[in-house]
C-alpha cells in the first residue's frame, strides 16, 4: 500500500526523491544535448524550470563549471531541500510560477526536467522561452508522456471504483503531453536547430507496490490530496492492487515499469 499523507498541496519531497535513480536518467540525457558553449556566456545563467529538490542543478553547476545556475520552483518544501543540500555558491534557488516566468539574468539555457507538463496549456509558453534566449541558446524540455499507460489509466480506475468517487469526479490529473510534432511546429519557425524525440524508459523497480509508490509523489498526489485519511487509505490499497496486477513482479523480484518520455531541444535562431 501507499503510506498516505496528510492532506497537502506541498510536494513530499523524501518521497519523490525515493525514485530518484529512474527519475534521474532522462534528465541526464537531456543534460548531454546542450552546448558547451553556452555554459561560457558571461553576464548569463542556466535556469533549472521546475528543480524540485536541486539535484539537476548541481550536476547542471558540475557539467558547466564556470556558469551560474539558478533553480526556480515553486514548491517551499522542494527549495528547502535544494538549499540544504547545495554547497556550490554558483548554485542559487527561488521561488517562481513557470507560466509567469521572467529571468533575472539573462538565460543561455533554460533547462526543465519533468515540470511543464505539471501546467495546463503549457505548449503555449514554448514560444514565449525561446523568445528570452539569445541567439544559440538553448530550450532543453523533458516531459513525460505516460498518460496512456496502465499506471495512469488506473488513476481514474480506482477513483471511480469506491464511495470517493464523487469527491474525486472532479480530479482529472495531469494535463496531456502532445504528440511530437505539435511541439515540433510550434517551435520550428523560432529555432535554428530542433530535435524532438520520445524515449520509452524500462524502468527496474523492487519493492512492495512499487509503481504505485512511484507515483504518488506526482500523478497520483491530486487524487490523494482530494481525500481524508481513511479514505486515502482505501483509496491507495485499490489503486496499488490495480497497478500490481498490471505490472505484476517477477520471479526475481523486479517490477518492469515502461515509461515514455518526450524530448525536446531547440537552438534559438
């Protein structure tokens, strides 16, 4: 079972950072498409959109050893932990709203790993980005696009499946991730250089309902929150026995968890 917690809109971030390993690759390899160069531009800085608990930006301050990196969230839990744990004075934090984002310090790269697809219409603040970076600077988007996948499905299964149902008739969970190519058109008229691909990670879990612990420090954690604690408790034995069916463990004690991930990297013209 999920070990409910009290109701919340703050990230838990232990939690979060308990899948920290499978979180962590596809921000590593987003890291490894950005330019060299454009960790080198004095008077600029690369900003982590959406940080969490800082992580990415210290291997961000680590990969560009000469440039400021400033992180923006805007969870106070998430930047609590970044700052506790961040020694690099190079490395610094603030609060901020993603949809309402205005740099500080110019950007030679503005890098996100796994937050835009947090904001409704967010494919609209694309070209708005692009638009802050000078020409050869970088827009570096990860997002997952697991919407379709038993693990999400069964979000709604479970809430739909016990007398929370009408509290949670409203939750619709995360906003949908589009295909490919309408990203792709929407920067493409902005963009020098533009890639755009999905990769579809075979994530190795273990442990005792471990897809539906992975999810619940972030697609699930609407849900969660809508309910008290008896019910979360109910709620969470349903979703994590749908999803251990689903995703059943084998005989070696790993759980094969499939997730898709959309890329995006675009050099400003």
């Amino acid at each position: 079972m999920i070990v409910p917690q009290e109701a919340s809109t703050v990230w838990d971030a232990n939690l979060y950072l308990k899948f920290a390993d499978a979180r962590m690759r596809p921000a590593i390899d987003l890291m490894g498409r950005l330019d060299p160069a454009n960790g080198a531009r004095p008077d600029h800085a690369i900003y982590d959109l959406g940080c969490g608990a800082g992580n990415i930006s210290r291997l961000l301050a680590e990969r560009f050893a000469t440039s400021r990196v400033i992180g923006i969230d805007s969870s106070e839990e998430m930047l609590a932990k970044a700052r506790s744990q961040t020694a690099d004075k190079r490395v610094t934090f603030a609060k901020g709203d993603l949809a309402a984002f205005k740099p500080e310090v110019p950007p030679s790269i503005l890098y996100s790993n796994a937050a835009y697809q947090w904001l409704p219409g967010h494919i609209d603040l694309f070209p708005g980005l692009m638009k802050l970076l000078p020409s050869g600077g970088q827009l570096a988007i990860q997002m997952p696009r697991n919407h379709d996948a038993p693990s999400h499905a069964l979000m709604r299964t479970a809430a739909e499946a016990g007398p929370w149902r009408d509290k949670l008739a409203g939750i619709g969970g995360l906003p949908r991730v589009h295909e490919p190519a309408r990203y792709y058109d929407v920067l493409k008229p902005l963009s020098a250089e533009l890639e755009v691909w999905e990769t579809i990670y075979q994530q190795v879990l273990t442990g005792k309902d471990p897809v539906a612990q992975y999810t619940a420090s972030t697609g699930l954690r609407p849900f969660l929150e809508a309910l008290d604690a008896a019910e979360r408790t109910a709620f969470s034995d349903t979703y994590a026995r749908l999803t251990a069916e689903a995703y059943p463990t084998r005989p070696d004690g790993i759980t094969l968890f499939p997730f898709r991930r959309l890329f995006i990297v675009a050099r400003r013209a």
